[in-house]
C-alpha cells in the first residue's frame, strides 16, 4: 500500500470514529491495543471454528460405509 492510500484510508476510518463517545473510543483503542500484543485471540482457535473438523472415532472408510447406508432414494418418477 503506498503512503497516499494510507492517509485516505485512515482519513475515512477518522471521519467515521470522529463523532463517536469518548467510551467507544476508549474501547476500540483497547481493543487494537490488544491486537498490537496478540492478545486479542487465539489465531489457530478461530481457523477451526472457521472450518471445524469431523470427529470421530471410526476411520474414514466406516464413516463412508455409514453415510451410503444412510441414503435413502424416495424418487417418483410420474407419467405424463
């Protein structure tokens, strides 16, 4: 990004904090402290709630074998 982009980014998140309460502000100055330290959250906690992941005790060709066995085809096909 070069510095030009910067200043008008930062000039339009500006016009958009201006008119906010001294308490908001506070906390969003917090808050991005805090994501300055790493504080805020844990990185690889918030990809696995993103994508999560299937658990299960049975290997993967049970589970395949369970989830064919599970289908259910109820098609009627209706003459015209």
């Amino acid at each position: 990004m070069s510095p030009t982009e910067i200043n008008t980014l930062t000039e339009s998140y500006f016009g958009l904090l201006r008119n906010l309460s001294p308490e908001i502000k506070l906390n969003l100055i917090e808050r991005l402290s805090k994501t300055m330290r790493g504080e805020l959250g844990n990185k690889s906690n918030t990809l696995d709630e993103a994508f999560g992941a299937w658990k299960s005790k049975n290997s993967a060709d049970e589970i395949i074998k369970e989830l064919r066995e599970s289908r259910s085809f109820n098609r009627i096909i209706e003459g015209f």
